[in-house]
C-alpha cells in the first residue's frame, strides 16, 4: 500500500507549465492563414525579445541547439579553428562548433556560480582561437566583463549560450546581450517554453542579414518579403531553421506571462534557500552562489555534496520517498568525443568534481508548497 502511495503522488524532476492561453493562441494561429514561419505571432514574439534584449535583431529557431549551430556558420568556422566553451555545459554548446570542424578546448569552471572560469582563458587562447562560449549556469551571469576584456584583447568572438539565462541580469545588463552573438531556449525545462525552440540573439548589426539568409535555407527570402528585391534566390548556406507559427504562439501566451511566471519561480527558489540554508550549512553541503552583481534568472536549484556516492545516496532516497531529483552534465572533455579533441581527465577539476557532487531538486513554475514543503522534508531526513 505504501509503495502504491508513493507511486501516485511522485513529484516531478519538471513538469511544463501552461499560462492557459495558449490553445487559443494555437486555434487563433490555425484559423489565421499562416502556420509556416515568421507568421503574426513569430513576429510578437521578435519584437518583445528585441525589446527586453535590446537586441539588433532575434530571430526564432526550432531549438537552442539550431541557434548555435548558426553561430557557427556566421563565423565561418573551418577545420582548424579553435572555440573555448566550459565543460560543464550541455553537448550542444560542442556540437555547433565540432559540425564545422572546429576544434574545441575546453575550459574549468568557477567553484562558486559554476560559469566558465574567466581566469583560465588567456592560458587558452592561440592563434587559432576565434570564439568564446561562456554559459549561464542556472540563470546566474557569467563575468562578462572580464570575459569580453580578454576576447577583444585578442580579436575573438564572445558567443552567450544563454539556454537558463533569460530575465537573468550582469551589472544591470540582459544575459543575451553582451556577446555579439547569443542564443535562446524554449525547451520545456525553461522558465518560458513552447516544447521545443530557441532563438538566436544578433547583437553586431553585421551579422544581421546573414542571419537571415541562413535561416531561410541560404535564401535572401526576408528580404524579397520586404520588398528589397523583385524575387529571392540561393545565395549562401543554411538550413531550415524557423519553428511553426503554431509554436510561437505558444510561446507568446509564455512570453505575456513571463512576470508572473518570474514570480512564481523566485518564490520556489526562495523557498528552497530559506528553508535549507541552515542545514546545509552544518552539514558543508553546497548551494548555489548568486553575486550581488547578478539577477539569477530562478532556473535551477540544485545541492553540492560532498561525493559520488553520497550524491548517489541522496538521488537514490529521494526516489524511493516518490520524489525526482537529478545531477546534470557530465563533464564534456571526459565523454568519448571529448577526449578525441585531446582532452585528459584532471584538466577541469571543479567540473569535474561538480558534475560527481551535484543533486538538481525539482523545480518548475507549477509547484505547489505542499509539494515543495515534502522536498524539503525529504532532503532534511538525508543522513549522508
């Protein structure tokens, strides 16, 4: 009977959060004549990203992973060619780089927000170094100042993968908009999602009509529709990048519910803080580190412990107790594609030991403090 209990009232690792506007805004997108791309409510969705980035241009994609990949493409990267991102991301933040036959090296990790370690960089870069990838662990800025310090330093690009920064702030300033390039994502585990999709963020006015074309599959298509020319053509690479209309009308019901989903969010990381502060304190467990220069965009909330097996320990009582908790990356330079770039377990220490301590607690826009209330009540019965 207790097993049975347990089984139905598991509390989700993330469960996606609808506003309750977005079946109308899908039946209003079906009913409108457009379900392609760059449609009505693709063109919201631009213009309000645009607007909080204060971004030369956005531009919708089907996945965050797409939005990098066309970062790629906008640098021209080839073989040879060098990209630094942190290891302690997800593989996409690689996998655009490598397509295009760059090589990749990877850095360390800070020991307190988890964000690339912008002290390793100079010891990184060559001449052959034509990208900086700094990720936004959890929502939390990485220090951009001293990143784009060092890029313009040596006439390299900065690329924000700011998949779990959106509404988060640096000295004031939208995580987004300090690379000249940057990307989004609307996946399901984000704080706003239409299930799958990204956005592409272009902050140097360059890069904007190439964008563009390479959106739409190489073709200077946009600008035929703004009437710049009689007819559109094959000019330049690319691929099929734009999402549905039907799916960015998901998104704006999301989007027009950002603060409120903002606030409920805040509440559940606060929650979260307030009530285990103290106890992980006493105990030398870990939580995550918010500088004051920073607005935590309230992503993820997640226990350092103090190693592998207690970490397993800890997942693995939660689970018996019908609650989801979760590590996440496993540091890139340690995977089998990694090591092909070169990489030597010990080069990025912090990720390293990071990735074996992390627990993630469940944390999505819906939850409610009873739910919230037995989280915290299970982690406190851990005796690790």
């Amino acid at each position: 009977m207790l097993a049975l209990m347990l089984v139905s009232s598991k509390i989700p690792f993330n469960r996606p959060y609808v506003t309750g506007r977005e079946a109308q805004y899908v039946q209003d997108a079906l009913t409108g004549g457009h379900h392609a791309g760059d449609g009505p409510f693709t063109k919201r969705c631009h213009a309000w990203l645009e607007q909080h980035l204060k971004a030369q241009k956005v531009l919708l994609t089907t996945s965050c992973t797409h939005a990098l990949e066309m970062t790629a493409l906008l640098l021209e990267l080839t073989a040879g060619d060098e990209v630094i991102v942190p290891s302690f991301t997800f593989v996409s933040t690689a996998n655009a780089y490598a397509l295009r036959g760059a090589k990749l090296v990877f850095c360390d990790i800070r020991a307190d927000t988890l964000n690339l370690d912008e002290t390793k960089l100079e010891q990184l870069i060559t001449p052959r170094t034509k990208a900086i990838v700094p990720v936004h662990y959890g929502g939390v800025g990485c220090e951009m100042e001293a990143i784009l310090k060092t890029a313009q330093r040596h006439g390299v690009h900065v690329i924000e993968d700011n998949a779990h920064g959106l509404f988060g702030t640096y000295r004031g300033k939208p995580l987004g908009s300090f690379g000249a390039l940057a990307t989004q994502s609307f996946h399901e585990t984000k704080n706003v999602s239409c299930g799958e999709g990204g956005a592409l963020v272009v902050n140097d006015r360059r890069f904007v009509e190439r964008a563009e074309i390479l959106r739409e599959k190489g073709t200077d298509r946009s600008r035929f529709f703004r009437g710049q020319v009689d007819k559109y053509t094959w000019v330049d690479l690319g691929s099929s990048y734009l999402p549905a209309d039907l799916l960015a009308a998901v998104l704006w019901a999301q989007l027009e519910a950002s603060a409120e989903i903002q606030r409920k969010r805040r509440n559940i990381w606060m929650y979260y803080a307030e009530r285990l502060r103290e106890w992980a304190a006493q105990r030398g467990y870990g939580l995550p580190v918010v500088p004051e220069h920073c607005e935590q965009a309230w992503h993820l909330f997640y226990l350092l412990l103090p190693d592998l097996a207690t970490r397993q320990a800890f997942l693995e009582q939660l689970k018996e107790r019908g609650i989801q908790a979760a590590f996440h990356y496993l540091p890139l330079h340690l995977s089998a594609m990694g090591r092909r770039f070169g990489s030597k377990p010990g080069a990025c220490p912090v990720a390293e030991r990071t990735s074996d301590c992390m627990a993630r607690l469940p944390f999505y826009t819906g939850m409610e403090e009873r739910d919230l209330e037995r989280v915290v009540g299970c982690v406190k019965a851990f005796h690790g």
